[in-house]
C-alpha cells in the first residue's frame, strides 16, 4: 500500500533532526512502495521556517526539492475531497496541517506514517513509529 508521510518523518528522513529507525527507512526505501509528501507539509516547513521555529540548512524550497528528487518521494495535491474530509473528522487533535494529513490519507486510501501517537484515535491506517516493529 502507498504511504503518506508526515512532516516530521520527511524532516527526519531528510536528516533534519531525529532519526529514523531501521524498519522506517526500509518502508521508505522499498522501490515497490509509492511514498508521498502532501503539499500540506511543504507549507508546514515553510511556515514553520519563517517563523524562526525550524532550522534548516537551507531554503525550505531547496530541503524539500532536493529531498523529492534524492528520494523518488511523489507530491500529493490538495484537492476540495480532502479538505471537505477535514470536516467529519473529530477533533482529538487540533493541529491543522495534522488534521489535513488525516483526511488526505483517508481521502486517497494511504497510510499514514506518523510519530505522533495522538493520530491513533482517528479512523486512519498508520505506520506508528513510537511503537516497536513487534507491535506494528
């Protein structure tokens, strides 16, 4: 199945900050598995950085591109579907761009890999990475 990363794990795998566990980067590294990056993200980073919030080595737009291109990580578009998803969604988690995530996974029927253990409490298939690969 595809997967949607999450901003914190594209960060991660782009070696901004924390890294990945083995098994999460095998998931990202199989050829056989369509990764995506939603636009949501890109946005996050960019906000994020123009904040003064988030340390990059560089330009948000030079972290993201070079991380897609090195990668073969696909963009994922917003589409209306997904922000109307956004609308059924309980609020367990206030967080917009995490919200957005949801619903595009849900939207396109991808997992979502995630470190935050709050988006367990949504209806959503995860690649959780605080549990161990036993628990998965």
């Amino acid at each position: 199945m595809s997967i949607l990363i999450d901003t914190h794990v594209f960060l991660w795998g782009a070696g901004v900050g924390k890294r990945l566990t083995k098994g999460a980067l095998e998931l990202l590294d199989d050829a056989e598995t369509p990764i995506f990056l939603s636009v949501a993200s890109a946005w996050e980073i960019a906000i994020k950085w123009s904040k003064g919030r988030l340390e990059l080595p560089e330009h948000p737009a030079q972290v993201v591109r070079n991380a897609i291109s090195t990668s073969g990580i696909s963009q994922l578009a917003l589409t209306l579907q997904d922000a109307f998803e956004v609308a059924d969604l309980p609020f367990h988690h206030k967080d917009p761009f995490d919200r957005l995530l949801i619903a595009q996974a849900r939207s396109n029927g991808l997992r979502l890999m995630t470190a935050d253990p709050i988006l367990e409490k949504y209806d959503v298939d995860l690649i959780a990475l605080w549990l161990d690969e036993d628990d998965e």
